[in-house]
C-alpha cells in the first residue's frame, strides 16, 4: 500500500512494504551506517540497479549529528564526484534521514534523495515531510532546511532488528499525533499489545495499519502547511521540553523518543495548570507512555538556565515563546500567551 504526500510544489509516495526493485539512472550514493549495514545492506542491494553505488558510512547516534558529520559525507560526495542527476538514498534512522535529506538539499543546490527508513520512529516521523538538518551546541534541529524526498519507502522486516527501547521511542511520535489530532488513533495505540509491539512481533497487516495510520496524520497536517508556519507547529507538541533535555544530557542520556516522552508530561503539567485538560486526560496520556515503557520524568538542575533555553526554539517568534499544548485529547493548539510565572512553575515540579 501507499499514502500520497499532496504538496504544491512536489508530491511523493510513502510506500508501505512495497520495496521490491529500486532502478536509478546515473550513480547513487547510499548513506547508512555501520549497524544498519550489517543487518540490512545487503538485503537492500538485492533491490537496487544504478549504474554507480558509492556506500557512505557514518557513526550510529545522535550525538553524530552535527556539523562534522555532514561535512564528512558532503566531502565523500564530492569524491565519488556525484552530479546534478546522482541520487542519495538514506537508509537507517532518523539521524541518517536528518542528515542525508539535508546533504542532498545543498549538495550542488540540490539532488535528489530517497528514504528508506528502517526504525519506528523514522518511518513514522523524520522520513515524512521534509524537515532536516543536524544539531549544533546551541540546541537541536537548529541547522537545516525543508526537502522534499522522491519518494519513502517503509518496510516492517526492517524492524524485527530493533531493541524495544527504540520501539517504543518511535511510538511517542505516533502517540504525539495521536494525542494532537485523533482520539481515534490514540484508542487504536492503547489497543495494542505492547509486549508484541515491543517485541517486533505484530503481524504485516497491523504493521500496516499502524505505519499507514500514522503517515496520514502527518501528510494531513504536512500538506496544509508544509514549511511549519502554524498547524505543523502541532508536530512539535512535547518537543521544545525535548530539545531541551536532549541538549542538556549531550544526546547520550536519552534517545529521541525517549526525551519526547518526558517533553509530553511536562507539556501535559503545563496545560494541566492552565485548566486545558482534566487530570484524567493528563493521566491517560501518562499511563499511555508508561504501557511502552517510556520515561515520564526528567531532573531539571538549573530552573532559569532551562527556561533561557525556550528562547532558542525554532517556534519562538518574535521574542514569544511558542507553546505546543491539549485543549482536550485529539486537539493540538498554539500557546504565545502563557506567562514565565506559569512555565516557571511548572519546571520547579521538575526540579533535581
């Protein structure tokens, strides 16, 4: 099966368990990394006719994403002397999606790239919609543009290789959706089994559902407004606690999804105070979290230096923190009004 991503300018397919042959003209560049390589190349390969296949390799984690990294992989770009007619395919997670989404954005003003994601959280997330880019000391994602892929492909064998804990670090992406834009969604996560989900052991047809689920939620919200300039913005709920946390922990604590979590709780706190949600929405979410075995809590060290850090969310606008909160489960709204007193607040509950 597969979703297609309408935009105004480019519109793509998100295939789900449909790779069966990929054929390029010209020569392709492959970036990966080296656990990704060992479990899956090679069944990859099998797929693949180009006329030149040049492998890039980088570091597996979040940490390696930045700067050094991505001029790493231009520089083997270059080398292998691609053009304005190669393709870069990006095969692993989100932080191969981030930065070969990003390389091929500027690489010679722009080629083309494809996804083929092989986590949870990537498949339902960072290979959908076009946002890339890599970390700097300032904060995450602050690097980076909008580019478009030719086309995603998603495929469940891929994930029988996951470790639970980055399972269940991609499902906080589904649950943020969830939560933002369908009640319905959300009851279909609380449905599930969560130690057959954990496992990697649900069937093709319910991998299905829950990918193809979550990929429309995000191509309805990606279609209307593509470059974040309001409703995407709803994407972000839980994320500029997030950001924060992953910064501060040097993106070693915590995986992605993981900070995520916590970011949602905190979002949740906040909300919560304001009388936007009732204290059993606020614990359904939790508990939600919880059945995954998601971190709910996070020790701030320093309140003020934490709050400071809002400031350097890429929501922000002029000077007003942008807050991303429930006004009730399935409606995501917008928050510039909500005073340093209430966000201070709600951080001292957090406090080391």
């Amino acid at each position: 099966m597969n979703i297609l991503l309408n935009l105004k300018h480019h519109s793509y397919k998100v295939h789900i368990n449909e790779l069966l042959r990929l054929e390029f003209k010209g020569k392709v560049a492959l970036l990966t990394n080296a656990k990704v390589a060992g479990l899956h190349l090679q069944s990859l390969l099998s797929r693949l006719v180009c006329d030149e296949l040049f492998v890039i390799t980088i570091k597996d984690g979040e940490e390696f994403k930045n700067l050094k990294t991505l001029e790493d992989v231009l520089d083997q770009m270059f080398v292998s002397k691609l053009d304005r007619k190669s393709t870069l395919i990006a095969f692993g997670g989100g932080v191969v999606t981030d930065i070969g989404g990003f390389a091929a954005s500027i690489y010679q003003r722009g080629i083309d790239f494809i996804a083929i994601p092989t986590t949870f959280l990537a498949m339902v997330d960072a290979a959908v919609g076009g946002k890339t880019g890599v970390n700097n000391a300032f904060g995450k994602n602050l690097i980076g543009s909008f580019y478009q892929p030719r086309g995603v492909y998603c495929e469940s064998e891929f994930l029988k290789s996951l470790p639970s804990r980055e399972l269940a670090a991609g499902m906080t992406e589904f649950i943020k959706m969830a939560a933002c834009l369908d009640e319905k969604a959300l009851e279909l996560i609380e449905s599930l089994d969560e130690q057959g989900f954990l496992s990697a052991r649900l069937s093709k047809e319910l991998w299905n559902e829950l990918i193809s689920k979550s990929v429309q939620l995000k191509a309805s919200v990606v279609s209307i407004d593509e470059r974040e300039s309001q409703m995407r913005m709803l994407l972000n709920y839980g994320h500029s606690f997030a950001h924060i946390i992953e910064n501060q922990t040097k993106y070693k604590l915590f995986l992605h999804g993981e900070a995520v979590a916590i970011g949602i709780v905190m979002a949740n706190t906040l909300a919560l105070r304001l009388g936007m949600i009732t204290d059993n929405e606020f614990l359904r979410i939790k508990a939600l979290l919880e059945k995954f075995k998601l971190p709910t809590h996070y020790k701030i060290a320093n309140v003020d230096e934490f709050y400071q850090a809002f400031a350097l969310d890429k929501k922000s606008v002029n000077s007003k923190m942008n807050f991303v909160l429930l006004d009730g489960i399935g409606k995501g709204v917008i928050r510039n009004d909500i005073s340093k007193e209430a966000v201070i607040s709600v951080l001292e509950e957090f406090k080391a």
